[in-house]
C-alpha cells in the first residue's frame, strides 16, 4: 500500500552532503577540506570575497528607500463629490472611475475634506476621514 511513510527517493537521486569537521577519523578532520594556511582558510570571509565578487557586488547602484506592498489610496475631495453626483446616487469606486475622478475602481478610494457635503449620496466600498464620516451619519 502506498503511503507517506513507504516512499522512498529512486536510487542515486540524492547525494549524501559532505560533513567536515567532525574529527579526524571522518577523513575530513583538522584542516577541514580548507587547506593550511591564507585568508580562504579562515572563518568570517565571505564566499564573495573569495570568488573575487565582492567589488562588484559593491559597483552596483542599490535601490534605496522602501517600497510598501499596500496600495496608496485614491483621494477624491468633497467639493468633486458635490459638483459630480446629484441626490440620492451611490459613490462607489466604479461611479468614481466612469466619472473619472480616480485612475482605477481596482485600488483603494478614500475622501478626504473638511468642507461640507451638500448632496445627499451613499457611499459604498469607500474609506473616508471622520470629518466625512461625520457629515453622512
């Protein structure tokens, strides 16, 4: 019956690693497979130093700052609200889009102001700050 516990690899599909380092009876004891003496011999020395990569590595213009993976949100303005919908619409990502008001339905939409909202809409899928969120209760 076949099961987790009885499969096996085919025979020579893995090689056992080489364990140095573990006495001198392993055959790979003392010096460790590094030689005697020189700065490849030592501990703390990058495999990239060795390979002659380091300046290189060094060379290359690094991308700096950070990149978050959270989508930035799409602000709309309530004066745009007041002047692009009329009473009783839904403002909605797709509405905002057709209207173009914001590049994508897909991202994050959020209305942002201070001023007063003069229509009467309801707002679906969208995030707003508390001074809207005040207005619409």
């Amino acid at each position: 019956m076949l099961s987790l516990n009885t499969i096996k690899q085919a025979k020579g599909a893995s090689k056992k690693i080489k364990r140095v380092g573990r006495g001198n009876a392993s055959g790979h004891g003392t010096y460790s497979t590094r030689g005697q003496k020189g700065q490849k011999s030592r501990s703390g020395v990058s495999g990239l130093k060795r390979l002659g990569m380091k300046k290189q590595l060094l060379q290359i213009p690094k991308a700096r700052g950070f990149k978050s993976l959270q989508p930035k949100n799409q602000v709309v303005s309530i004066p745009a609200i007041n002047k692009n919908f009329k009473d009783g619409e839904i403002v909605n990502p797709e509405n905002l889009a057709i209207k173009d008001l914001i590049a994508s339905s897909a991202l994050p939409v959020k209305i942002l102001g201070k001023e007063k909202l003069t229509v009467k809409v309801k707002f679906e899928g969208i995030k707003m700050s508390k001074s809207v969120a005040d207005q619409t209760k």
